[in-house]
C-alpha cells in the first residue's frame, strides 16, 4: 500500500515518542504531510520540552518527508486551534486529525488525588476536545460530504476492562469512546469519520505500571518486538486512508500483530412490569433474566464474585 496516504495533511498529537511517533513515521513513509505536536512533558503531565516533537519533525524531513513541529499543551484549546491553523496555512488543508497524546497518574481511588483526577481527564478529555473542535468547524466549512475525513481517537484497554488502579485513566478512555461515537454522529454528514483505538504497546506510560498492576495484554516482556509501537502504526494509517470510508462510530483494539473490532454497547436482555415495580418482583425478575448473562461479564477482572 505504498503512497496510501499521498497529499492527505494530518495532525498527529502526542507524536514525539511512543506510538505517536511510530504513526508519523508511517504515515511520512506513505506520503502524509504533517503537524506533529508534543509537549514533551513527563509520563505524568509535568514539565515540558520542545525537542521531542522537533525530533521527529526533523527526522520526516531529513528521510526527504514533509513535517513541522509544535510544542504546545494539547489540553489548551488554544494549542488544538493553532494546529488547525498551522496544518491549513502550511499544507492548504487538513484531512485526518490523530489524537495520541496522554498522562498516567495511577493510584487506586481511595488514595487518588483531586489534581490527579483533573490532570489526567484534562489532558485526554480535553486534548481531545481541543483539536477536534476547530477540525470539525472546518471540515463543515468545506461543505463536501466525500471529503474522506478522519478522527482517529485513542482508548484503552484500562477502560474496556475496568484497570483497578487506573480510575482517572479509566474514566477518561471510556469517555473518549462516548465522543467518538458523538462525533461519527454528528459529522457523517461532512464526510467525517470518526474512530477509536485501543493500543497494547510497550510505551513510556506502560512502562510506570507495576508488573502486578498491568492488564493481562500487558504482560509480554517489554522487549517483546510484538509490542513495539510499529505494530499500532498500520491500522492507524488504514483508518486515515480514503479507503475506510466504510467504518465509523466504532472501537479498535490493535496489540502485538493482531487487530480485533470491539462490540458496542448493547441491551442484552430486558424486563418490564404492567405498573410501578413491586421490589419482590423486580429482584426475582432481575436474578431470573439478568444474573446468569452478568456472571459471564468480565469475570477476570473482578475480585470476587458475589456469592450466589
């Protein structure tokens, strides 16, 4: 599929190190133009430095790519309108808008500070929020249904699965399928597709997480090429191609060298009364109907079952 993204301008945030780095190098390899943005902070949020994001800009360039370099705070709104600005002023346009970047402050949620509640969904909430919103305005200005546009967002498997000690995290990923699913809604009808991607990579971020703390899909050596960032890197150039007009609103997971397409949310099964539940009723139809589909839910995950 060589050349698969030839002339397609993309914003790739969180795209200094790890899997976003990866991605802007595939996406350069396969002829993308590209605003790379990173602040360069920490895997907690703190700090910040220009060079990771100039690095790799520097690097597209030098293999004979096209790329420039932002160091902004992707979770200041201002940061996502400059990216906009910069992707239409440098390239004469923007197609695809990749959101890769995040923070990890994990502490079960009894000990889990206020500040690290709001840095984390700061950053992820509204690092999405930031660069989506001023992409979507424009994508809606151009007026054209077959414009092959792309938001391609980022989970994880910490929200999927319930990760025990990521509550912050957790609730942050899971909320970013929520707007992916919002914005596959709301922009179809601008030629917007809008995605999500569970990533199982050995990163800085997965690194900071203890051995016994980590989700089973985790647990290969982190040495195991299998879990390089490269391996996440095609399904996100797939999904940023014209040819995945076809899939939107949906959530991906990509680990090792295996891709695999997550349900959503579905009933499974209902029940109803003629009138004003009677509490007797209402439990003996709940353990009649829904006990035996619960108990089948994510047994790994739970420290115990309830005893029947």
């Amino acid at each position: 599929m060589s050349g698969t993204l030839d002339g397609r301008v993309v914003i790739v945030t969180g795209a200094g190190r790890g899997i976003g780095a990866s991605v802007s190098r595939l996406f350069a390899e396969q002829g993308a133009k590209l605003v790379v943005n990173d602040l360069g902070a920490g895997p907690d949020g703190t700090g910040g430095d220009e060079g990771p994001a100039r690095d790799i800009a520097d690097e597209i360039v030098g293999a004979g790519g096209e790329a420039v370099s932002d160091g902004g705070d992707i979770a200041d709104t201002a940061t996502g309108k400059r990216l906009v600005d910069l992707a239409v002023d440098t390239y004469g346009k923007l197609d695809v808008v990749v959101n890769v970047a995040g923070i990890l402050r994990d502490k079960m949620i009894f000990n889990l500070d206020d500040e690290d509640w709001d840095a984390v969904i700061r950053v992820h909430l509204r690092g999405h929020f930031s660069t989506v919103k001023p992409a979507a305005a424009y994508w809606r200005q151009q007026r054209n249904p077959d414009g092959h546009f792309r938001i391609i967002n980022f989970t994880s498997d910490s929200a999927l699965q319930g990760s025990p000690g990521q509550p912050n995290y957790a609730a942050a990923k899971m909320g970013i399928i929520g707007l992916t699913a919002s914005l596959a809604n709301a922009l179809g009808r601008y030629g917007v597709t809008a995605n999500a991607i569970a990533p199982g990579a050995a990163t800085r971020l997965t690194a900071t997480i203890p051995q016994d703390k980590q989700l089973r899909s985790s647990e290969r050596p982190a040495d195991d090429d299998s879990r390089s960032p490269d391996n996440i890197a095609p399904l996100v150039t797939y999904l940023a191609s014209e040819a995945s007009d076809w899939i939107s609103g949906r959530t991906l997971g990509a680990a090792g060298y295996g891709v695999t397409l997550w349900n959503n949310p579905e009933v499974r099964a209902s029940i109803a009364s003629d009138g004003p539940w009677d509490l007797d009723d209402l439990a003996a139809q709940m353990e009649q109907e829904f006990r035996p589909l619960a108990d089948g839910l994510h047994p790994s995950i739970f420290m115990r079952q309830v005893p029947k």
